[in-house]
C-alpha cells in the first residue's frame, strides 16, 4: 500500500513538471501564432509584392515537375539502375525484398519529393549510428485520446509542431535496414498487408510499427530540406487523418500493444547551427 502510494506521489509530481513544461511550450507557440498572423497581416497589405512571389515559386515548381535527375556521380562511377515492375497493385509492393541489394541502408522515398545531397548524406550519416532504427525527414505522431476510451489517435505536422514529439518518421523519405524488408512481407501479420491494399493506405504505419515492435526505441527525426513538388496524392484527399487513425487502431489490435513509442529528440547537423 505504502509502495504504491509513494509512486503514486511520484508519478504525479512528475505529470506536474511535464504539464509545466507543456504550459510553457504552448505559451511560447502562441506568441509565435500571433508574430506569424501579424506577418501574414503586413505581407496581405503588400499584395503586389506577394504576387510575384507565387508566381516565382510556381514557375520554379512547373520546371522541377517536367523531370528528374539523379545527381552526385563520385569519381566517376555509375549510378546503378534497377526497376521492378510489379504486376499487382498494391502499396505493399514499396516493401517487396530487393534481391541482389548490396547495401544494408535503404533510403526509402516518394516519387513526389526532392532533397539536397547533403540532407541525404546527413540522414544516412545519422542512420549508420543507429542501423536498425528508423531515420527520416516526416515525423508523425499518435496519442490516446481520453475522449474515446483507450483509444489512438493520428496526428500530422501541426500535432508534432504543436506537442514537440513524435513517435513514427514515414517511409516517403526515410533510411532503414534492409532486413525489414523481408520482416515486412515474410513476418508481419498478413492481416496487416490485407488491409493495406485493401485501403491503398498506412503501409508507412505499418513499416513504423513492424521497426518500432523489433528495436523497442523511437524512430530519428532528422532536420532537413526536403521539397514536396506535389500535392496529388493520398494525403492531400479529405479525412485522411481519420483513416490514418483507423490504420493506428486496427494495428494496435493486431499487435495486441502499441509498440510505437514517442520522443521529441532531433538530430540536427552541429555545423548549421552557429549559436550554442
Ligand atoms: C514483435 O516483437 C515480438 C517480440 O520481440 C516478436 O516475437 C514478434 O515476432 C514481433 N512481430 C513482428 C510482426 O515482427
């Protein structure tokens, strides 16, 4: 009785530091709502100037979006090219093991973005101190929502913006082993797969929580550029947060826990920040 009562004591002084904490994180988040608003104010008042910004960056989107390039040739080696055409149609297929893949990393990404070299090389650099975890560019997050029970919820940029944590990166622009490869399509709960092509969606949740059930350890945000030159795809349709967080609880059932954990660390190249 003592015991518990004492941890009891405990937990709750430390919900209070973190809910001080929060307090203060959100004070702060709403300064920075009210300069953002303001600016938004002053740019609206200088709309001539504002045009020609959108226009640029139009015209700088309608360039990038004719072709691609693969960059980076070293000492003058070639760029091996491999493509699989896959006969059946389903999201899963992102995951299919690779045969004769001689590298452990796999940088997994959309068709959609565009990065830096040097945001790749950092990720991967960030990666190699942790190959079995997964290192990425899009953080999400989950959360339990008392208003429902036990139940998950899916939050995109703005909740990870807002809270500071995450606990998933998504597959559009991530490293990882190769080896979850074939966990994913040998190991992993074939309900699982059934759903995702069922749905056409959340095989990036799925891969998140297959990585998050074998390590035990949060995923690695890592800061850097990266240029989306399109918004067609799943995530621009109306209530996909809705449908991601039937994907979260649908897992979580399969899994019989939620293995996703949180963390609100981000991996940041020392040389982009000149202020200690
Ligand atoms: C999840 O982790 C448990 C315990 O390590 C393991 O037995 C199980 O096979 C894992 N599930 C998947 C789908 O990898």
């Amino acid at each position: 009785m003592r015991g518990s009562c004492l941890l009891n004591r405990r937990t709750e002084l430390r919900f209070r530091q973190i809910a001080m904490l929060t307090m203060k994180s959100v004070k702060i988040k709403l300064l920075l709502c009210c300069c953002i608003a303001l600016t938004v104010i002053l740019l609206a008042g200088r709309a001539s100037t504002f045009t020609v910004w959108s226009n640029r960056s139009l015209q700088r989107y309608s360039v990038t979006r004719k072709g691609y390039a693969i960059s980076n040739f070293k000492d003058g080696q070639q760029v091996k090219l491999k493509f699989d055409i896959n006969k059946e149609d389903s999201l899963n297929n992102r995951f299919k093991e690779i045969k004769d893949l001689e590298t452990d990393a796999v940088f997994s990404i959309d068709d959609d973005v565009i990065f830096p070299c040097s945001s790749v090389e950092f990720a991967f650099n960030v990666w190699k101190s942790a190959p079995d975890t997964m290192v990425g560019f899009v953080p999400r997050v989950h959360w339990v929502d008392s208003s429902h029970g036990d139940n998950f919820r899916y939050g995109g940029w703005w909740s990870v913006w807002w809270m500071g944590t995450y606990s998933m990166v998504l597959s559009k622009a991530a490293f990882f082993h190769k080896k979850y490869f074939s966990l994913y399509t040998n190991e992993m709960q074939a309900s699982i797969r059934e759903y995702v092509t069922k749905n056409r969606n959340c095989e990036d949740i799925a891969m998140s929580f297959l990585v998050a059930n074998a390590t035990g350890a949060p995923a690695i945000w890592v800061k850097g550029k990266i240029f989306e030159t399109g918004s067609t795809g799943i995530s621009s349709l109306g209530g996909h947060n809705e449908k991601r967080t039937e994907c979260v609880n649908r897992f979580v059932a399969e899994y019989g826990r939620m293995p996703l954990i949180s963390t609100s660390v981000k991996a940041v190249d020392s040389r982009s920040i000149w202020f200690w």
